[in-house]
C-alpha cells in the first residue's frame, strides 16, 4: 500500500516562500555587517592629561637712549673786584624820584613836522592804458585811416613774396598830442613792418587823453592792414 502526502503538507508548494524570506534574511544581515563599526580601546595616562607649565621667554624690549647734546664750554664767570681804600667815601645812596610836584617846571616837547615832498602834476611820468577820454586822431577814425591809405607805400618785397596782413604798432600819445616811443608789437615781415612804423611817425598830433579834465600820457595800439590787389 502506497503511502501519500496531503497537499497542505507538500513542503514543495512553500518552496518559493522560504527562499524568498531567506534572501531578506541574509540581506537584512549583510547591512547589519556593513554598518557595524567596531573601535580600538586606548588607555589613557591620568599624567597625559595635566596641562605642561611650561614659562614663556619675554623677549627683552630695547630702548634707544637719545643722542647726548654736544658739551658746551661755558667759561667761568669772572668777578671783577676793584679794591679801594677803607678811607674813601662811597656813595652807596641812589635816589630815584617818580613822583611830580604841581610846582615843578616840565619841560614841553614840540614835534617837528614832517616835510613831504610835493607831489607833482598827474600823469607827469606814468603812461595810462585806459582813460576817461581816450585820444583823437585829428578828424575822427575815419580820417585816420585815410591818412594810412594815402601815405602807405606797399613794399615791393612784400609784392612779390604775396604777403599781407596786420601789423600792429604800439605808441604814446604825450600830453601835446605828439607821437612818441612808436613800437611794433607784431608784424608780418616783407618790409611791411618798417613801412607801417614809418606812417605811424609822420602822423600829425592827436587830442591828448584826459584823466580828471588833466591831459596825461596814454598808450594806444593800432592795427595797419596791407592787402594785395586782386586785379
């Protein structure tokens, strides 16, 4: 007679169930292994643990002594005895009297005055460059520069190199209204600068410049064009 198991107690059926609970087993038990740390014991010395008292060197702070001031040689004083006989009689007595009687006679001091010197007219030596009323060429500007075209010359040299321009002469007007210490202050070459300062010269007087209604002598600059003819 053959022996059979019952179904429910087929251990073949579970098969699949124990290996799985077996590998979350081992799997539980391989992190556990992972995670486990283990640490050497050390033994520690009670005389380790006191803290060394050990000095600190200071190191020594070095002060520069300042430099010694140079020796003077101051002489001796000297006390100047002056002997003199015991039966001479001394004046040991001074007197000073600060006081002031109404009685007594004060000398009156007069001050002597000062002399000064006289001042001489305005604008004798000094040479203004601004003024009240400025000087006139005789006639008015318009006339002056008539008498520039009429007398002017144009150089030849100046002709033929092309050259023209301003030239700009500086003079004084004097007290009279004559024409003196006639400068040029910039000139353009070609002898027009000589001819400019000649024209300049030969101008009749002027109406002097007046400080305060008093003529003075003004300085005055004047621009003389030269310009080429085009035809």
């Amino acid at each position: 007679m053959l022996l059979q198991k019952s179904a429910s107690a087929n251990l073949e059926n579970k098969r699949m169930i124990f290996l799985e609970i077996g590998m979350i087993i081992s799997l539980i038990l391989v992190l556990l292994a992972f995670n486990w740390k283990t640490y050497e014991k050390q033994i520690l010395n009670p005389y380790l643990r006191g803290a060394e008292n050990i000095p600190e060197e200071m190191a020594q702070i070095t002060q520069q002594k300042p430099p010694e001031p140079p020796k003077i040689n101051i002489p001796p004083a000297v006390t100047m005895i002056n002997i003199v006989d015991d039966e001479m009689d001394l004046d040991d007595e001074f007197i000073i009297d600060a006081e002031i009687n109404e009685s007594d006679a004060v000398p009156v001091y007069i001050s002597v005055p000062v002399m000064k010197e006289e001042e001489g007219p305005v604008g004798e030596e000094e040479i203004f460059k601004v003024v009240e009323s400025m000087p006139v060429f005789p006639g008015g500007e318009k006339a002056l520069y008539s008498f520039l075209s009429n007398n002017m010359r144009y150089p030849a040299m100046a002709k033929e190199a092309g050259i023209s321009g301003k030239v700009y002469i500086t003079f004084v007007v004097e007290r009279d209204g004559s024409i003196t210490d006639v400068q040029l202050l910039r000139g353009i070459g070609g002898g027009c600068d000589e001819e400019a300062v000649r024209v300049i010269q030969k101008m009749p007087a002027w109406s002097p410049g007046k400080q305060r209604n008093v003529p003075v002598r003004v300085q005055f600059i004047l621009d003389v064009k030269f310009t080429l003819s085009t035809m």
